[in-house]
C-alpha cells in the first residue's frame, strides 16, 4: 500500500483538485468562508500526511473506493492509499475563531 510523504504531497497540492463521483462520498465539504468558498472539497489523509483537494471532473487525478480505502490515481496509476476525514467546518481537528469581523484587504 502507498503511502502519502511530503514529495507527494506536495505533487497533490501543486494539482489541487481530483475527480471523484460524489456518490461515493458522505464527507463533501463546501466552504462558507475564505478563498475556496462554495468550492466542494475533500479532505483525504495517508501516511501521516492531510492533502485539501477540490472536487473538479476535469482534474489529472481520480479517486476511486477499493475496499475501505481511497486509491488516488493519475493516468491509471495508483499514487496514494487512505482515507477521507470528516470534516466539521473547515478542517478536521481545528477550529477558526474570528477575532476581527474588519477585512485586512479593505483599506
């Protein structure tokens, strides 16, 4: 089984996106805040490692379900073996907290 290091993904982030049928999925999250809002995104996580990726039918990537584990392909080749996080608002195992409602952007 292989397993997510740093060189892979950083190849994943680099990406940013795979095509996954939802149908498969019970932990789609979509932003409500922040740069990806209203994207629909999977939090996927192998060998100690957590990767965001956004759900896009055009991505280089592909997931599919083998078993209880999700294999990420690219062009037919298994890349990587885990598991989908749950998500509970942004990320799973961390919380945001605004401290200022004022935008930082808007001068």
């Amino acid at each position: 089984m292989a397993e997510m290091d740093a060189k892979l993904k950083a190849e994943l982030v680099a990406i940013g996106s795979v095509d996954v049928d939802e149908s498969l999925l019970s932990r789609i999250s979509s932003s409500s805040a922040g740069p990806g809002t209203g994207l629909k995104s999977i939090f996927f996580k192998s060998g100690g490692h957590r990767v965001r990726l956004e759900i896009n039918k055009d991505s280089p990537l592909k997931m599919v379900r083998a078993n209880s584990d999700f294999v990420i392909l690219k062009e037919n080749k298994e890349l990587v073996r885990g598991e989908l996080e749950q998500i509970l608002a942004h990320c799973p195992h961390q919380a945001y907290i605004t401290l200022s409602e004022r935008c930082i952007y808007d001068f």
